[in-house]
C-alpha cells in the first residue's frame, strides 16, 4: 500500500513537472480599447439614422457637477 501512495506521488509530481506552460498574455495597451476621445484635430462625423460609431470623437458631454450626501446612513 505505502508503494502505490509513493508511486501516486512521484507521478503527480512529474506530471506537473512535465505540463507544458500556458503562454503570458500580451498586456493590455491603449490602442486595444475603442474609447471616446476630444481632440480638435478630429473631425466630427454627421450621421443620418442610427448607427455605431466606433471610438467617437466628444467635444461635449454635460454640465458634470457634484452633489454632497446630506443623509446619514448605516446607523440605526
């Protein structure tokens, strides 16, 4: 019995001596996203009905503002 648990062993560990190696995965750069840009330079496309723009070109997004929390939470 101790000679198979031995010999279980020993092949456990050279199977996974042996595995091959999954390959690293290239990291992640900027050009890999389709994000929106505002650069001036760009022009802006006029589209008639709907359609997907891939990586637009934003020269306005809203009057972003913050508000404060005035309630207190988590306390009973």
């Amino acid at each position: 019995m101790w000679i198979q648990i031995a010999i279980l062993i020993i092949s456990a560990i050279v199977q996974r001596a042996l595995a091959p190696k999954p390959p690293q995965p290239k990291a992640a750069s900027l050009g890999d996203f389709n994000v929106p840009t505002a650069s001036e330079d760009r022009r802006i496309p006029v589209a008639f009905g709907t359609i997907t723009t891939k990586s637009p070109n934003v020269v306005w997004y809203g009057d972003l503002e913050t508000k404060p929390i005035k309630k207190k939470g988590g306390k009973k």
